[in-house]
C-alpha cells in the first residue's frame, strides 16, 4: 500500500533547476512528507521535510499544496552531483518507519 | 565525522552462517533503525529502538533476524543461517524521538550469500 507516487525516472540540464513531483493523496493532517536522496552504493541522504509551509534550505526547497496532495522537491541549480534516486514519504502513521517506494531517478545532463 | 557509522561496509559469507552487524548512531539520537535494501527497491523497514528498548519488530524477515541494543547507543542485527535471499543491503538510521525528526542514515552493510 504506496503513500506516495512517484515519476520512475527524469532529466535535467545542469545548471537548471530540477523540479521533481510527489503525490500524496492519502495524506493525513498530521503526517510530515519527507525527501531523501540516495546516491550508488551509499545510505539515504536526508534534504529535506515539512507538514504544509513550504520550506527551503541549503540542498533545497519544498512545495506542498495546500490541500497538502501533492508537493515538487525543487533543486535550484542542478549539478551532476545531484544525479541519484529521490524519494518522497511519508511518515506511517502508526510505528515510526518509513515506507521509501522506488523513488525518481534523477539524471542531470551536461 | 559524527554521522551513523556501520561496521562492516561489505561481508560475504556461505550459506547457512551467522552473521552480525554493528551500527553506531549519532551520539545524541534515541531511536534507531534497521532497514534492508534490496536491487533496485527502496529501503524496507526492519525494525527500532528507543533507547534499549525494541518497540517494533513484526517487520523483521523471519524469526533468524533479531536485533538488539543492550545499553541504549550501538545496535546489532544478527541473521541466522544464512539463506541466498538475504543478499541485500543492510541500513541503520538515527533520529531524535520526536516523531517529525528526520532519519539520518548510515551507508550500510552489503550482505552477499555464496
């Protein structure tokens, strides 16, 4: 039972901002959506999380609509470092997990 | 550095062995995590801690993974006789015990069963 819905994969020009979409429509009022990243052959990096403000900081900002559905991780200016698997979660509600999916693949191009 | 640490980065082993693996936390956190990534999946919760106590663990595989955390910072996952299905990743996270903190994880064990 997926939380979130995800593109399997995009492309971005580097030096472009990357815009990557989340659907989350089963949301509940008090559950936080969640970006990480994760890199070949490393742990999952955490970006990013917020319950309904958008919220930015130094790797990224975070868009969430305001019926709180949907919501785009934006990467301001895309470098080739940024290439890696994004997921989107959100926090099960009971227990403390994550439920990651298989995430977007993100491929910044020269 | 004072992120998740775990120990080792890669083990190969027969089927039919035991195997452990360590996770040290970051220091602060209370709670921590195991997770198992298999090709081409997310990360799959396996179970957690706060502090030494195990408050979820009917996600783990099978009754030959069990975990623990004797004195509330390092963790152990121990799997017993090793079967061929058990080649994954195997990911620890920290986290403070308010519900909206973040994970923050380490860069995991890569089990491989011969």
């Amino acid at each position: 039972d997926a939380k979130t819905t995800q593109p399997t994969s995009m492309d971005c020009a580097e030096g472009r901002a990357a815009n990557l979409p989340c659907n989350h429509s089963t949301i509940s009022g008090n559950e936080y959506v969640y970006w990480y990243r994760q890199i070949h052959s490393q742990g999952p990096q955490y970006i990013i999380h917020g319950l309904k403000n958008n919220e930015t900081n130094e790797m990224a900002s975070l868009i969430i609509t305001e019926d709180r559905k949907s919501s785009t991780l934006i990467l301001p200016h895309a470098t080739l470092r940024d290439t890696a698997v994004y997921y989107c979660i959100v926090r099960v509600n009971t227990g403390n997990q994550f439920y990651f999916g298989t995430g977007t693949s993100l491929t910044v191009i020269p | 550095d004072t992120g998740v640490s775990q120990d080792p980065r890669h083990k190969i082993t027969k089927r039919g062995q035991n195997v452990t693996f360590r996770c040290d936390p970051i220091s602060e956190h209370n709670r921590l995590y195991w997770y198992r990534q298999t090709l081409g999946q997310g990360p799959e919760f396996l179970t957690y801690f706060q502090n030494e106590a195990q408050l979820e663990k009917s996600r783990l595989l099978s009754d030959r993974f069990s975990a623990e955390r004797p004195k509330g910072s390092f963790s152990t996952l121990e799997i017993q006789r090793t079967e061929q299905g058990d080649s994954a990743m195997y990911l620890c996270a920290s986290s403070f015990t308010e519900s909206n903190q973040p994970q923050h994880f380490g860069d995991g064990t890569r089990l491989s069963i011969l």
